[in-house]
C-alpha cells in the first residue's frame, strides 16, 4: 500500500513539571514526557504504533466477512 502524509492536531498541556499531548482526532493517542520537545517524539511514535495496529487488525479480519474499502476525504 502507498504511503501518503496525513496531518492531525496534537494537543499539549503542561502539568507540573510533565508535558502531555494527544491526538484531537483519534482517542487513545495520547502520552507524556519531561520536555515539550520529548512528548511531541512520543507522540508521533504513539500515532504511528495505533495506525500500524489498526491496520494489522483490518488485515487479519479479511478472510472472515466482506469489506468494503475506499478513501475517505473530509474537510472540516
């Protein structure tokens, strides 16, 4: 499969002496570090780790029923 870049909007908070961050469009994407430089590394590998996954899971449910896949395009 083609790769294509996508772009997404990360939050960042600071709490303390720690940095959060999360994905606004995908829950569960989310992770934290000591420096705001640090949970932005952590975040794209946290993107990257939930895209893969559910990728995989798509994969191996092929053989089990039909799907129906196609691009989704939206601009909100």
């Amino acid at each position: 499969m083609k790769q294509t870049s996508k772009t997404f909007t990360a939050v960042y908070k600071k709490s303390g002496k720690w940095y959060s961050g999360w994905i606004e469009e995908i829950p569960g994407v989310n992770t934290q570090g000591k420096t705001l430089s640090e949970t932005k590394l952590n975040l794209k590998e946290a993107l990257s780790l939930i895209l893969e996954t559910n990728r995989m899971i798509s994969e191996k449910s092929k053989g089990r029923s039909m799907f129906i896949r196609e691009r989704l395009s939206i601009f909100a």
